[in-house]
C-alpha cells in the first residue's frame, strides 16, 4: 500500500500558504457550514426524549434551584444545563431552538477536523474527512439532541488542535499552556468523560520527540486543568451512582460498539471499520509523529471505557462516546485515500490515473453516504429518539380532545425518563386548564429531576369533583393500574387513542 501521506513537492510559495494557514480556512468554514445545514435540517422533527426532557426541565428552573439539583445529581451536565437555562430565556424551549446550539456545534465539529486533517495528513484527505463527518449518523444524532455531547465534541477536536499547535511549535511558554489547561478543564466541565480527551493528549506527548523539552509544560497544564476542574471532578465521581442503571440495560454489547457507536448501521460499519483499518494501517506505515494521537483517540476511550465498565462500575454508553466521531470520519478519510493512491499505481490503471485520483475517493465518499442516508433519515424521523419517544404526539392528542377543568393522570410505574408526566413540562400549553390531581411536588421544589406524584388512589378527594379524566399510559399488557383504580372510583373508559408507545384513555362517569 502506498504511503498515505506521502508528500508532492511543492512550491516555495505554497510551502508559505500552508505554513500559515492559508486557504484551508475557507475550505474548512465551507464544510463547517455543509456541516451545519445538512445537520439542521430536520432537527427538529423528532419528538424530545427523556434525557433532553432532563436537559429542558433543569434549564427552565430557577438558577437558585438548579444549584440544589446539581448537588445531588446530574453535576457532570451542570455547564450545559446553565448555558440552557440562558438560552431557553431567549429563544424559548422548542424543539427547534433547544436543538440549535448542537447543530451549529457540530458544523464547527466539521470544520475542525478539517483544520486538523490538513496540518496532520494532508489537504484530500482533510476534505475527504470534512465531507465524512458531515454524513456520520453518530454525528447526525447528537446534532438533533438538546444534550452537550455535541459541544464537547467541538471542544474536544478544537483543543486538539490547540494541542497539535503547542506540540509541533515546541511552545515552552508557560502561558499557552495553561491557556490549555483551563481549556480541558471547560471541556470536563461540559461534560465529565471528556477528561479521556486529555488522557490521550497526555499518552500523545510521552510517545512524542517534543516529549524531554514539553513534558514539565504538560503536567504544569495538568495542574491547571484539575484545580480548575476541582468541583466537578469531585462532585462527578460523588455522583457515578447515578449511572449504574447502565449495569442493567446491557449497553457494552458488540453490535453498541461495532456498529452503533458511529456508524448506526451494519452495512455502513462494514464499510466504515474496513476503511479504518486501512486508514490506521497505512498512518502506522507512514511513521507519522501524529500516529499515536490519532490512533489513540480513536481507541483508547472506548477502551477506558469498556475496561472500567468491566472491572469498576457501568460507565459505558455510546453517547459518552460521540467525541470520538470526527477522529472516526478521519481515519475513513485516510483509509480512502489510500485506497485511491493504491489503485492507481496498479500498472494497468496508471493510463487513467489523473482520473482516478478524483474519481475513487469520489466513488467511496458518495458509497459512504449512501450507506448511511438511511440512518441518518431515520433519525429525523417524528418518533426517533428512545425507540419511539412520543412526548409531543400525546401532548398533541391531549390538546385536540381535552377541555379545561378536566382531570389527567399519568403512569406512573415506569422508569422516570420514559414518564408520560415528563410531556407536562416539555410542551405545557397542550395542558393548560387540566387538572394534575396526582401531582404531589412539583420537581423545581425538590433537589432532584422529577416531580414526585401521589398515586391514584391517594388523590381519589381531588377527583371527587371531576367527571372526565385523562389517563396517560405506555402501552403494556393487561389493564394498566390507574384505569383499575379509577374504574373502581366509578370511571368508564370511553375512548382508547393509539399514539406511538403511548396510549391516551379518556374516562367518564355520570354526575351523581
């Protein structure tokens, strides 16, 4: 195989531009926005989930209230929760505007590593990347979720930048160091698990020749970033309890890892995988002093990860993950470059090798993304998220057939996040005049996520004065407990609305 980055000579001239950056930047800006818009386009059409109603729910409560919740759970997202609380103040909690912020992240996503591909490997390969990461279902998703992994993600390939810069200057001014430290520890504020970004920084620079003159500047940098990063590393690991309900759902599974993890899809991971091992092959034959960067971003998270999930505690789950996406779409881009150099040095072919040169990495790009057109569709689909979360549809139902002064209930037997209550506070007009006679403390009062409900039954006085009541469940076999409960109250279900994985009854009785 040929060297992948093997390089042309070149003009004097040219030596200067890339020296400095020139011309890359609009390349890198143009993709960024292709990023953006074909990301944005349709964000907003799937209904919003638990862990966005999570996101939503703690960004619209008081700041005063929101330090209380972070103190006793969800601290890892506490940077992106207050950034919401602002945003939602401005441009309200659509789905539309609490998507937004991640589909512009992503663009910038894009536009990294694109910058980065270029000062790596090469400027094809950086464009072939750029357009890769622009159709990447992993990328997809987290551009249409109100969550900070899109941001992190950003963050994570532009401070790596930022590294490759101190690196290959040999930069032993102390300020840009602890420019970068501060600028991980925002990272691990915005999301816990980006700290593995600076653990493969860290492994980067040891393997590095800049290594004897840097390293002091490295852990000078370290320092910074963990006094600054003090509160939510601290408050994070008090906190990891919070996810151990990942032992149970059996997240660390092959088809997760192999296939859901960036590629969504069987077909397109087969392609995918195949591309990187030739991408990691040839950047190993090419003895590039970047190689232990890349390949190590690519691998060593999950490997953190699926090593601490087996030996530590549940801490594996493909999202945690997503800032590993762009480093995947670069090493496709690498793998297709080098099957483009290959290819065209086969003797037979070499008549049509200016041709092919274009042609192949073409070819393999527009393959790419016909193979992921069908996930990445899927996931701009109205019932996307969760395995078919329809929060807005109900809330839809409701307010197309409920009349103010009726009462409503919700199941209240399933996990939180799947709630049908969680609909109340997402899309609140839809409920507007309803009675929540269940409703026994509102979350914004709790340190906690949820409201805390009464069942049925102990609110059976609030519905002593109601003669029609709404009640929310997932479909499931058998009667579901609310109906029995208000059945011996003396209500009749009169109506049955299918919706998705919910079902909305309507129930009545006589006036005495």
């Amino acid at each position: 195989m040929s060297n992948v980055l093997a390089e042309r000579p070149v003009a004097p001239g040219r030596v200067l531009a890339r020296r400095f950056g020139r011309g890359i930047g609009p390349l890198a800006a143009g993709l960024g926005l292709l990023g953006w818009m074909v990301n944005f386009a349709g964000s907003w059409i799937p209904s919003f989930w638990g862990d966005e109603a999570a996101s939503v729910m703690s960004a619209e409560r008081p700041l005063a209230t929101l330090w209380g919740e972070l103190g006793r759970i969800d601290a890892v997202h506490g940077a992106y929760y207050v950034f919401l609380h602002f945003w939602i103040s401005l441009f309200g909690a659509s789905e539309l505007s609490v998507r937004f912020p991640s589909t512009i992240a992503v663009g910038v996503a894009v536009a990294g590593i694109v910058v980065l591909g270029d000062r790596l490997i090469n400027r094809r390969v950086a464009i072939l990347a750029g357009l890769v990461c622009v159709v990447l279902p992993r990328i997809s998703y987290m551009s249409a979720e109100g969550r900070s992994y899109a941001m992190g993600t950003a963050i994570a390939v532009w401070l790596t930048i930022f590294f490759v810069t101190l690196l290959s200057r040999r930069v032993t001014r102390l300020l840009p160091w602890i420019a970068y430290g501060l600028a991980l520890a925002l990272s691990i504020y915005v999301f816990f698990y980006f700290v593995l970004i600076g653990g493969v920084h860290g492994i980067a620079l040891l393997a590095s020749p800049a290594r004897r003159v840097l390293l002091r500047r490295w852990f000078a940098a370290l320092g910074v970033t963990v006094f600054a990063a003090a509160p939510i590393l601290i408050y994070g690991l008090a906190q990891h309890g919070q996810i151990t309900f990942l032992a149970h759902r059996g997240y660390a599974t092959f088809d997760r890892i192999v296939i859901v993890q960036w590629f969504g899809n069987p077909w397109l991971a087969t392609a995918g995988w195949a591309l990187i091992v030739v991408g990691v092959v040839a950047l190993l034959r090419s003895r590039s002093e970047h190689r232990v960067l890349l390949i190590g971003w690519l691998l060593l998270p999950t490997l953190a990860l699926l090593i601490g999930n087996t030996f530590v505690a549940p801490m594996y789950t493909v999202r945690y993950l997503s800032f590993c996406a762009p480093i995947a779409a670069l090493f496709v881009a690498i793998g297709i470059d080098a099957v483009a150099r290959t290819l065209t040095t086969v003797r037979s072919l070499q008549a049509a090798a200016p041709v092919l040169r274009t042609a192949i990495p073409a070819a393999l790009v527009i393959l790419v993304a016909a193979l992921a057109a069908h996930t990445d569709l899927q996931q701009r689909t109205p019932f996307a998220k969760d395995g078919g979360s329809d929060f807005r549809q109900v809330s839809e139902v409701v307010a197309a057939n409920a009349h103010p002064g009726d009462a409503i209930v919700f199941d209240e037997t399933t996990r939180p996040s799947r709630a049908p209550r969680i609909g109340i506070h997402l899309y609140p007009t839809a409920y507007v005049g309803l009675a929540d006679v269940t409703l026994a403390t509102p979350y914004a009062q709790l340190p906690a996520l949820w409201d805390k409900a009464d069942s049925v039954g102990q609110s059976s006085g609030a519905l002593a004065s109601k003669n029609t009541v709404w009640d929310l469940e997932l479909a499931a076999h058998g009667t579901p407990a609310n109906i029995i409960e208000l059945q011996r109250l003396g209500f009749t279900v009169i109506r049955e609305i299918p919706v998705h994985r919910t079902v909305v009854y309507e129930l009545t009785r006589e006036t005495p």
